[in-house]
C-alpha cells in the first residue's frame, strides 16, 4: 500500500546525478529533463563530464555529472549549487561536495562506499563517517544490492545488471519529485526496441527504486514543482548545439540553398556535425574532412560553387582555420564559422566553457581581415543566431563567425517551436541576370560584392587570395587600391551595423551600475540582475549577441550608467575590446577561468560590493 | 553544343611565368584539350593552391580560384560535392601538392572524388626562389639545404597507389599531343585523376629531366605504356620490358631468343597496382621512364556515394521540411 507523504511545492530546485563516467548519468539526467519539461517545468541543464571517455573507474577524474534546474518560475541557469546530488560512488560525492547546499540531500549508492572505492576516490576513510556532511540529509540507499535482488530472476548477465542501477536511482529521484515515469518508459522500450528483455529490466529497476523511496523513512517528503507560467504555444526541449543546428536548417531553406558543412570532429562541436548529418533528406551535405583546415576549405569550396556552407570547430581548431578564413574574407564568400568555445590555451579544458576566443575571432588572422562576429546567448537562442549568421553570410557575401560555447551547446531548455516562415527573409546577393560581370563590383549602400556560381555562363571569373583590383577582381598590387580594398573591407562590415537592431538593455535604462556580457552568460547575469532589480537596485543589464559590428547605440548606453561592469569567462578580452572602440568610458571587469559558468551568487556579491563603494 | 576552340579558354591575364618555363606548354595543351570534351565553357572549374603551378587558373577563362597553400585538394572535393555537374580540375606543384598539402592530397586519392588533378613536378620549389622539395633527388645542394639534402623524395606513384588511387599518368612537359589525349581520359574517368607532368624548371633546377627528355636519349628513355599493348621502346624499337622473378627487366628483342611475345602487356584497368607500381617506379639509366596511363581502373567514386545517400534519404525521409523536424520527437502545447 502506498504511503501518504507529505508533498511540498518549490518553486524552484537544482538536481545533480553524479557517477563514474561509465554509470549512465548522461542518460539519466536527460531522462529526468524530458519528463519535467513534459510537465511544463521551465528548466535549464548542465552535463559535466571528463574529457577522458573512460578514466579511471572509480576515481574523481572519472566523475560525469548532469545537472538540472527546474522550476515553476523563469529559469536562466542550471544552478549554482545542488539541492539535491545522487553520487553512485565515494569519487562523485567528493567532486561535488562543493557545489551542494548546506543542508542539501544526498542519495549515495552506499554499496560503492567500500575500502578499494573509498581509496580510488582518494578517502582514507569514509566521509559518511566523519563530520564532513553533517548537517545533509544523507540517504544510503544500497543501490547496487537492490538491483541485483531485484534482476536475480530476469536471466540478464551480471554485467547486463549492473548497468541498471541508474535506472535505481532516476526511480528514487522520481518519486521525490512527483514526476511519473511513463516518458522513460516510452524510451527504454524505443532505444531498446530490439531487447524486450532489457527493456522490462530497466522498467523494473525505476519502479522497484520508485518504490524504495517511499517506504524507506529517511526521506521526509516528496516534493513537487509545478509547471512554470510558460507562454502559449507548443515547446519542446533543445540543446544548444541542435539548436544551432537546426537554425541552419532553417536558413538553408529559406534562403532556397543546399547546406554544406565542412568539418572535423572536435569537443565540444561535434555534435552539430552529428546533427546536420542526421538530416541527409532535407538536402544536407556533411562532409567530415580530414583535418580543420580541410573543413573549412571545403566549405568555401562549396560556398564558391554555390551552397550556405558551414564549418563547425572549436578552440584549437579555430586557430587552424585562420589562414582558411582570411581567404574567404579576401574572396568575400560566405561563410558561417561557428566556435563552440572551451577552455584554451592548447588543447585546454576540451570538455569546459569559457569565452577566451573573442580576440581570435575578432582578430586571429593575418593582415587586416575583418570578420563579422556574432554570440548566442542561450541554448535555444543558438537557433536565432545561427539563422543570423547565414541571413548576413548570404546577404553581404562575407563570412561570419558564430560564438557559442561549451555550456551553450550542451546546456538544454524548454523552447518554444518556432517556425520557419517567422524567421526574416533569406535573399542571397548572386548575379542572375544576363550580361558583364564583374567580380568586384559593389552594391552602394551595403558595399557587398555580387556571386556568380560556377555553371553560369558568360560568368567565368577568378577568384583568389592575392589582392584584387576593385571592380575587376583581376590580381592588383598597386599601392593604392591595397589600402583601397582594405577599407573597403573594413567598411563593409561595419555599414552592417545599419541594418541591424539596437542593443536591448534588461532592468533599468539608467541607474549605478550597468552589468555588460556577451554571448552565452547571459542565463547568471540576467538573474542576478533580476535578483538586484527586486532588491531596488538602479542596475541594468546589456547582452550583447552582436559583436562586430556593434549596434549603433552602444555609446549611448554606456553613458546612462555611473558605473559599467564588464563580466567574462576570461580575463577582459570583451573589455578591451569597448575600450578600443569607447576610449574615455571606464569599465571595470570581472573575470572567471574556472572552466565553469557564473553563479549568481559571486556575481550578485561582486555587484553589490561595486554599488555599495 | 556551341563549337569552342582554344581561344576561349584564354583569359585575357598575361602570363607571367618565367621565359622557357615548361609550365607553357601545359596551358596551351589544356587550352586546346577543353575543346575536346564534349561540356560547356561555364562548366569547368580550375582550383589552385600555392605555388608557379598555382597561378594556372588566372590564365584560363573559365572558373577559377586561386586558393592557399596546399588546401586546393580541399577546396576542390567542396565545389564537387556542391555541385558535381561541374568538371573540376586542381592545378598543383610537388611542394603544395606534397608537403604543406600532403594529407588533403592523400585523402582526395583515398576517397576518388571525381576531379582531376595536375601534379606539375619540378622537383624544386620555384616560387620561394630555390629549396627542395619532397621530389627532390636526394643529396642535391639548395639554399636551404646547401651542404646536400638528406631527404629521401616522395615516389608520387607510390603514393598515389597506397592511397588508393583510381587514375595515375604520367607525361613530361615537352610532350603537348601526349599530354592533350591525358587530360581527354582523366575527365573521363569517374574518381580522382591524378596526372604527374615532369615539368622544368629553367632558373631553380634547370635539366633535372634531361635523363627523360634530351633528344639524344629519349627514344630510350621513355616508355609509352598503352593499354593492351606491348611494352616495346627504343630508338629501334626492339628494347621491352619482362618479369624476372620479381623484377622488371629490360631485353632486347631477338636477343637471347626473347621475342615480342615475351614482352609485357600493359593493362591499366588491372585493380592489382603491385606490376603498375613497378613499372612507374622505373627510371634511367636503368629502365625507360614510364609515361602515358600508368593506372585507370574502375572504383565507386565518393560524389556519387555522397549524391545516391542523399536521393535515398529524400525519398524515404520522414521528413520534408525543416518545420516538420523543429515540430518531431517529444512536445508538448500549454494553452491560457
């Protein structure tokens, strides 16, 4: 018989899976997403994992972690901290004791806290029986006994049965949370559609964990987060790397052309690759290249012959492609460059965020070659942006580069679907009519060059890297006409500028202090902001997703605030960059390289220390 | 079909490669071979890397980009892939095509993507004004290297057959007529034609050929290699080539009782490249340079495996439209 509980409503609440990279906890996590964005929870999620695919077993190296925050308010982050942390092993308890609340619950596969897993996680002796998490609500739970017991008679393998125990601990989870299991169990019996005997497997597990919860004592209450006060219209959940995907998909269509994406597998990016490669039957072509260079050469191949072509890469591939893009800005082709940035410098921090490869988009490449630079700022916005950036590629005949960052592409939130006749229209600047040609011969207001593709007759043209006479194209080197063509470069790109909309400000328009990021911090800064604007705060909050060129009113923002922040995941690349352009204007910084987003907490501290002074 | 002559694949740019470079001979001859194939002007596409070779684009009139050093391979296989109407050719040198740009060259082989690339051999780099290069015979003295290299050179043939290459030929830059019919049959042939020109280089290393192409020598020092014909060469035309046991060796026919039966018979469309990778291998003194179709065997080409996905996928798609993806798997609808 099932036990009344008492059921109490949050309105917001930050989970984390936590197991050996081995445990299943990407898959759990994401199955604990699906069913609360079903439910209309707002949320927004975080997986963390090692860069290794299977480090050491039972070390804190080989954590992975999921996190999820929902809620029945706007959420914007997946969470500072955990409210509640399932660790499957002694390891992801101590990678994760910092980032639970005081006073938090942990569930713990107590199974796993034995003498040879206790000294791989570098624990002499077992933090439950110390003072280390006093004051948690610690619940034991013997996860791997449980499912054992509870597969015994279901003929699987041992090995079969121990990859279950996830499912042990999503039931747990499940029940705590009021959530029912009926969306997991649509999916274990789709991906394993072939092996009924695992499916009923993993069914039993959740239940049978399901059914631990509520008997046992130690967990007071269930709780319930009810749906959040979404808009109208019909949702669906996305990761920003889909998204952004997607968003290409989009344009391709609206814009009548064939996408081509020329690419290298590489952390965080590749599953753009992996996406668009899906997609074979909207017309897609995906070519995976032998390196990064050949990436993005292909796809100025295919751009020259025709197609919206695309190159995905991320930190250290994008220094590989700079010589490529100096090529397609000398040739203005388009070309949509999109960085899903990590931790750098080198091979870095492959599976971390941060926001360091600004002034190597801006600037990473030789001579004076102007790029149009543009950052999604959420999951699901990497759609829009990634519509952007091929809408202006394909109109102004000039590459882009797209920033988003690790978190971005693997972050998931509820977006609302929208559809492709409501994104702006798509018109490609080609030469169609009959007669001359002339390569370099630009559109006044826009100075974009016009596109004949190859296959058009009386059209044949070259095109390459050594400087063009402008008008012709033919090969110049001519001292005048260099410094010509590379203001004409220059100006091109800013002239955008004119076409695109003013810089939104969030909060209040003038007031002490204005709160300035880019790109994909916006989800800490925008609730900090929200937090400081409840407490009466004069604060402001400017997210800018155009980088260069920047929008027209930016001077005009900056001087309705006493004082300007500028905040960053690395040391102030963004602020140097306003400082360039804004030279009287101070800006202070704050800087992270942690490999890991803002809290809202240290910036909502650091804030109100710089309005207190 | 509009009747086009060599004339209208001349670009109006003025050619500036050096007085007696062999490079010449090879535009002229693709100059009058375009007209052959039976395709329209706008349909030929030249791409470049870096490098004397490279400028060849600007001085044909048809589409043409002169890309960065090395990548040409890459950018090539992008305008296939985007539209495979187009006849796509990559004009490359040893430097570009062989060192800076070794690995999109090996890959294009591996994947025979349907383009043609012309290897101008010159054994030096040219454009850098004098270093050695990956062909370089080893021990020559440059301004890089002036105590003698220690390289050892690249066998391009080798090269291109351990990459699996479809389509190896190989003429020196003297031979117009031999190099005109070549460029006719790589076109033609469906994948990644590769077509090595040993090309010279008058002011950087000038006569580094003359082995293959003096006149005193030539007749025996070059063997044409025709499909299904005998391996017969020579000033009096009675020298052959045989199999010894593993080697290749050169008779004389009516000598120790060799006839011209005894000869090797060439065939390009064998798949087994072990005899075609010997006989490419040859050179004086030793042995005639081969020339002519090395290599020309069928294999699927990746454009047409790419395309056939791509129709498939079409037909059986579950979805049409972009919308009908955005709106697939798990949704849900919240209505005030």
């Amino acid at each position: 018989m099932e036990k009344t509980t008492k059921v109490v409503d949050l309105e917001k609440v930050v989970i984390k899976f936590a197991g050996d990279s081995g445990d299943g906890m990407q898959l759990t996590g994401t199955q604990f997403t699906d069913t609360s964005a079903l439910l209309g929870n707002d949320l927004a999620t975080f997986p963390d994992y090692p860069a290794e695919i299977r480090a050491p077993q039972g070390t804190v190296a080989g954590v992975s972690g999921f996190q999820i925050h929902i809620g029945r308010i706007d959420i914007n982050t997946p969470g500072d901290i955990a409210d509640v942390l399932v660790a499957m092993n002694p390891a992801a308890l101590k990678a994760n004791k910092n980032w639970i609340k005081k006073g938090g619950t942990i569930i713990v596969n107590i199974d796993t806290f034995t003498k040879r897993d206790l000294e791989k996680a570098g624990y002499e002796n077992s933090p439950l029986e110390d003072n280390s998490f006093e004051g948690y609500n610690i619940i034991e739970a013997p996860i791997t006994k449980l499912t054992r017991e509870s597969l015994k008679n279901s003929g699987l393998d041992g090995k079969s049965i121990g990859r279950s125990k996830n499912m042990f601990a999503l039931g747990i989870v499940y029940w705590m949370f009021n959530r029912p299991m009926e969306q997991t169990e649509k999916f274990l019996k789709k991906k394993f559609a072939k092996k009924p005997e695992v499916v009923a497997a993993n069914i039993k597990v959740m239940h049978d964990g399901y059914n631990f919860a509520n008997t046992i004592e130690a967990l007071p209450s269930s709780y319930t987060v009810l749906s959040a006060n979404l808009k109208d219209g019909t949702y669906r959940n996305v990761m920003g790397n889909q998204a952004l995907a997607w968003g290409l998909l989009a344009a391709a269509e609206r814009a009548n052309k064939e996408l081509f994406l020329g690419s290298y597998p590489i952390t965080p990016a590749s599953d753009i690759l992996h996406e668009l490669a899906k997609h074979k039957n909207l017309g897609v072509k995906t070519f995976q290249a032998e390196d990064e260079i050949a990436g993005i050469c292909s796809a100025i191949g295919a751009s020259f012959a025709g197609s919206l072509s695309i190159t995905t890469t991320s930190g250290p591939g994008l220094s590989l492609k700079g010589e490529g893009l100096g090529l397609a800005i000398m040739a203005e082709l388009p070309l949509v460059l999109v960085n899903v940035q990590r931790g750098g410098p080198s091979t870095g921090l492959p599976t971390k965020t941060e926001q360091s490869d600004l002034m190597q988009a801006l600037y990473g490449r030789n001579g004076e070659s102007p790029a149009v630079v543009l950052a999604s700022s959420t999951p699901a916005n990497c759609f829009d942006w990634a519509y952007m950036a091929a809408k202006i590629t394909l109109e102004h005949n000039t590459p882009v580069v797209l920033l988003s960052d690790g978190h971005l592409g693997n972050g998931a939130e509820p977006w609302k679907i929208k559809s492709t006749m409501d994104m702006p229209e798509i018109n490609p600047n080609v030469d169609t009519e009959k007669g001359e040609y002339q390569p370099y011969l630009r559109d006044e207001k826009t100075l974009a060059r016009k596109l004949a593709l190859p296959g058009t007759k009386g059209k044949e043209h070259r095109l390459g890297g050594l400087e063009k006479e402008d008008v012709t194209g033919n090969v110049s080197y001519e001292p005048e006409n260099h410094e010509i063509m590379c203001e004409i470069r220059a100006e091109k790109i800013q002239r955008i500028s004119d076409l695109i909309p003013h810089q939104e400000i969030k909060g209040e328009k003038e007031g002490d202090l204005l709160v300035i990021g880019w790109g994909g911090t916006y989800g800490p800064l925008y609730s900090t902001v929200e937090n400081l604007l409840k407490e009466d705060f004069m604060v402001g909050l400017c997210q800018f997703n155009y980088i260069n060129p920047l929008p027209k009113n930016t001077a005009d923002i900056l001087k309705n605030y006493k004082k300007i922040v500028v905040c960053e995941l690395n040391s102030g690349q963004f602020a140097n960059y306003l400082r360039m352009n804004f030279q009287g204007t101070i800006f202070s910084q704050y800087n992270k390289l942690q490999g890991f987003p803002f809290t809202t907490s240290e910036l909502e501290d650091h804030f109100k220390t710089l309005l207190s002074k | 079909m509009e009747h086009l002559t060599n004339k209208d694949f001349t670009s109006d740019q003025e050619v500036r490669w050096c007085p007696g470079c062999g490079d010449y001979t090879i535009l002229r001859a693709m100059q009058k071979a375009l007209p052959m194939l039976e395709k329209k002007k706008e349909d030929f596409v030249f791409i470049s890397g870096i490098g004397c070779s490279s400028r060849f684009p600007y001085y044909m009139n048809t589409y043409g980009f002169h890309t960065i050093h090395g990548r040409a391979p890459a950018f090539a296989t992008g305008v296939k892939l985007a539209n495979p109407k187009l006849s796509v050719w990559q004009i490359t040198g040893d430097g570009d095509a062989l060192a800076i740009g070794g690995n999109h060259f090996i890959h294009a082989l591996r994947r025979n993507i349907n383009i043609n690339i012309l290897l101008f051999n010159n054994e030096i780099y040219g454009l850098t004004k004098g270093q050695f290069s990956p062909t370089s015979k080893k021990g020559i003295k440059t301004k890089s290297n002036p105590h003698g290299t220690t390289d050892e050179p690249f066998s391009i043939s080798d090269l291109a057959i351990g990459s699996q290459g479809s389509f190896f030929a190989r003429v020196v830059d003297t031979n117009p007529k031999l190099m005109q019919k070549i460029f006719v049959e790589a076109e033609e042939h469906e994948g990644t034609s590769l077509i090595e020109i040993l090309q010279n280089c008058v002011i950087f290393n000038d006569k580094t050929f003359t082995d293959i192409t003096n006149k005193d020598v030539k007749l025996d020092a070059q063997l044409f290699l025709e499909d299904g014909k005998a391996m017969i060469f020579g000033a009096e035309k009675n020298k052959g080539i045989i199999l010894n046991g593993f080697k290749l060796e050169v008779v004389t026919v009516g000598e120790n009782g060799i006839t011209e039966e005894d000869i090797l018979v060439h065939d390009a469309k064998e798949k087994d490249p072990t005899l075609q990778a010997m006989l490419a291998r040859m050179r004086p003194p030793e042995f005639p340079a081969a020339l002519g179709i090395i290599r020309a065997v069928e294999r699927p080409t990746f454009d047409e495996g790419l395309l056939s996905q791509l129709e498939y996928e079409k037909e059986n798609a579950k979805f049409k439209t972009v919308d009908e993806l955005l709106n697939s798997g798990d949704t849900w609808t919240i209505e005030g």
